[in-house]
C-alpha cells in the first residue's frame, strides 16, 4: 500500500484487508467522499484553541469504532457492580462485624482511591502490552479482591476492596478503557465516552436491587463471592474476542504547534492547569459520591425500607444514563470545560434539594434529577484534557484527573459517613457536599473565562 493509500485509509500499510475493512467506515460514508477535519489531530493546538489546518483527512471513525464502545460499555457494566456490593451492603455489614458506618464506607472510598491511582499504573501498562492483557489483569484482581473481602473481618474487607478491587481491579478497566475509546474516535469523541461511562449507571441500574435480594435471602459474603463468579465466566472472554488495538494514525496527521503552544495552555502552563481541572475534580466528586454511597443507608434511617433505597439509587443510575448521551452529545459541539461547568451547576442544585426533603416520594424525584444532573461530569473531564493536551500525553493526564477526581469520591464517601457518625443524621454531609461543589464550579469557571479570553468556545466544531 503506498503512501496515498495509507493517508486515505488513516492505517498504516501493515494492516491486514480484514482490519481496516472492521475498523474504517465504507466508502462514501464520509459526507459524500468529502473528508472532514480530525478534531483532536488536526483541530486542535495544545493550547486547547482549535486552528485551521491546510490538511484535511479521513476520520478514523468506523463500524469498528462503535463494535469497540458497545464491548467496552458492556464490560464497564459488569465491572462496576462490584464497588455497589459495599454500598448496598453498608449496613447489615456495619451490623454483621460490629463496627462504625464510617469504616465500612471507607472500604467504598478506598476502592476509588484505588481505581484512580491503579490508573495511571495501568495505564502505563496498557501501552507496553494491551488493553485486552490489562482488562483480563483486572478481572482476576476484582474476583480474588471480592473473594478475601468474604473470608475475614473489617481489615480483609479494606484490603480485599483498596488494594484489589480498586487498585489493581477496576484500576485496570475504567482508566484505560477511556483512553482506549478516545483513540478509536475523533469527530464523535464526546459522545463516545458518554456512552461507555454509562456502564457505571446501567451497572447501577440493574445489580442494586439483585444485590440486595441476594444479602437477604443468602448474607452479604455469599453476594459477594458469587458476583466474583460471575465476573470471572462473563468479561475474560468477552476481552479477549472484541478488543482489538485502536487504529494507528500516521505521524503526518499530528499538529505538534509550535514551541509557544507546547509551552501555554489557557495562558497557563500545561502542567498548572492540569493541577486546576484535578482539584475541581476533587471538589466536584466529594458531593457525587455522598448520595451513591449513601443513599440506601440514608433511606434505611428515615424509616424508607431497605429494597425502596434500592430501588431509589436505580433510579438514580437510570436518570444519569438516560441523560449522560446528551451530555456527550453538548460536549462534541461546546467543549469539555463548559459541559462540565453546566453539569456542576445542576449537580450543586440536586444536591442541595436532598436537604429539603424526606418522603418517599421527594426523594425519588431528587435522586432522578440529580442523576439527570451529574452525569455528564466525568466523561466531559476526559473530552477537556484530550482538547487542551496532545494526544501523546492522554495515557498519562487522563488517569492523573481521574486519580484526583476518584480521590474525590473516596473522600465524600468516607467523610459523609464519618459525619453520620458524629452527629446521627447525613445533614451535615449533604451540607458539605454543596460547599466542596462551589469550590469546583470557581474552579472551573476560572479555567472558562481563561478559555474565552483566549479565543471562545471553539473557532471551528469538533468533529
């Protein structure tokens, strides 16, 4: 395949007929054979400002690209049942060993901790061998974590959740996962990584409600250990059939920009406004995980029962997946920080009205606006760093945000259980969830005008 060829397909020529026929739309798909400008290659500067470019070239987006996000999405679902069993099981857990709320919490925290920081780890692992050894890795690690968690008392249970399930487990999924989807999309990227985060809520959605049948009818060990079968039988092979490596685009197609632009994000140095985004990440995920953490313990002790608090936090995941596709949706033609700056506004308002209510049927609706709210938060986090950085530096800056942000969630879901414990109500914790969701919108909105100053929105839309 000479060198024309290569350019038109976006492969380079040692890619097999079978590949690039999986992973390149058909021809005539592309706008009627016109090409259409690669946002994240040829768009965009480091600076985040996207610039027109003298060369225009075919997108990478493909049947293969979508085959690639539907495989993910699913694997994310199964995936993130296991950080709910801790959170569906809070209580009779807490009862069971005998313990304080906040320490069966801090399990939960811990695992996000450890997800964010098992990131970067495999993220750096991710690159020097594949997304499908590192997915397999992680699975392993998620049913051995869940399996020690069952077997002893409150340590096995932060060991088996922090260092397995979180670190090494999901640690290896989500982060480059999301790294993985982004390289496979540039014209929809936003959309695409709406759509597999929307794993966490359909897994929120569907395992709740199983989850708490299950520690009824056969004890919370038992859940668990099950769930790490069943984790075992469903994603390994599903990893090691459908995910393929992303396809290579030549080095011709990247704009490095010039020495300034590598220098100056925002006016800023890339390195400062990377610190910016993480601590509004911080900031921002303190509240989100209160009510997710939270929420079934919360209704448990205004006299909601148990399988109603359930059903309550499946609302909540189904509302943020049946609105995380707009979300991805708005941030393909604004941008990732303005996407995340309106979804904190919604978030700090849902937030704020738990506060406000306490009946069965005011908390339903709370819990489906927040979940309308929020969503879109994360994924949009990810659409920024990939805007403002080259693509090169994305297997790294995304999991060091996601890192922080998942500090974030470790932190609010401990806190808020901690404050439970203080004082004997979760006031105080939703409280301090609105005033960690002003610091954020600060934050961000800091980091918008900064983007306005420099040029606006977009000079050009993202493709």
């Amino acid at each position: 395949m000479g060198n024309a060829a290569m350019l038109r397909d976006g492969l380079p020529p040692h890619r097999s007929a079978r590949y690039q026929k999986r992973a390149l739309p058909k021809t005539g798909q592309l706008d009627g054979g016109k090409c259409r400008v690669m946002a994240d290659f040829a768009d965009t500067t480091s600076a985040g400002i996207a610039s027109s470019a003298p060369h225009r070239a075919a997108s990478i987006e493909g049947r293969g690209s979508w085959i690639a996000a539907g495989v993910t999405l699913a694997l994310l679902s199964v995936s993130y049942g296991s950080p709910l069993l801790v959170v569906v099981g809070l209580k009779p857990i807490t009862e069971d060993l005998g313990t304080a709320r906040q320490v069966v919490a801090l399990a939960g925290a811990l695992t996000w901790l450890g997800t964010g920081a098992g990131g970067i780890l495999m993220g750096w692992v991710a690159e020097r061998t594949s997304i499908r050894f590192t997915v397999i890795f992680g699975t392993v690690m998620i049913a051995l974590g869940l399996t020690i968690s069952a077997s002893g008392n409150i340590w096995a249970i932060l060991i088996g959740h922090t260092l397995f399930v979180g670190l090494l487990g999901n640690g290896a999924l989500y982060p480059p996962l999301l790294v993985y989807i982004s390289r496979w999309f540039d014209r929809r990227r936003g959309t695409a990584l709406a759509l597999i985060s929307s794993g966490q809520y359909i897994a929120g959605m569907a395992w709740p409600i199983l989850f708490e049948r299950a520690m009824s009818d056969y004890g919370w060990r038992t859940t668990m250990i099950g769930w790490a079968v069943v984790m075992l039988v469903t994603i390994p092979p599903i990893a090691f059939l459908f995910l393929h490596r992303p396809p290579e685009v030549p080095t011709a197609f990247f704009r490095a920009g010039t020495a300034e632009e590598r220098r100056i994000v925002l006016g800023l140095r890339p390195n400062t406004v990377l610190a910016i985004i993480s601590i509004a990440g911080f900031c921002c995920c303190v509240p989100m995980a209160i009510p997710q953490g939270h929420l079934v313990a919360f209704c448990s002790d205004i006299g909601i029962p148990a399988a109603q608090g359930a059903a309550m936090l499946s609302v909540l995941q189904a509302a943020a997946f049946t609105s995380r596709m707009f979300w991805g949706w708005l941030s393909d033609r604004i941008g990732g920080l303005w996407t995340v700056l309106i979804g904190s506004v919604c978030q700090a308002l849902a937030i704020a009205a738990f506060l406000a209510t306490q009946d069965e049927a005011g908390l339903f609706a709370v819990a489906a606006a927040y979940g309308l709210g929020f969503s879109g938060i994360i994924p949009a986090y990810v659409m920024a760093i990939r805007e403002l950085f080259p693509a090169r530096e994305a297997s790294w800056r995304v999991p060091t945000v996601l890192f922080v942000s998942m500090g974030g969630m470790a932190f609010g879901s401990w806190f808020a259980g901690a404050l439970y414990d203080h004082f004997g109500f979760y006031a105080p914790a939703f409280m301090t969830g609105v005033v960690f969701n002003l610091a954020n919108l600060a934050l961000i909105g800091f980091l918008v005008m900064r983007q306005r100053w420099d040029g606006g929105l977009r000079s050009q839309p993202a493709y």
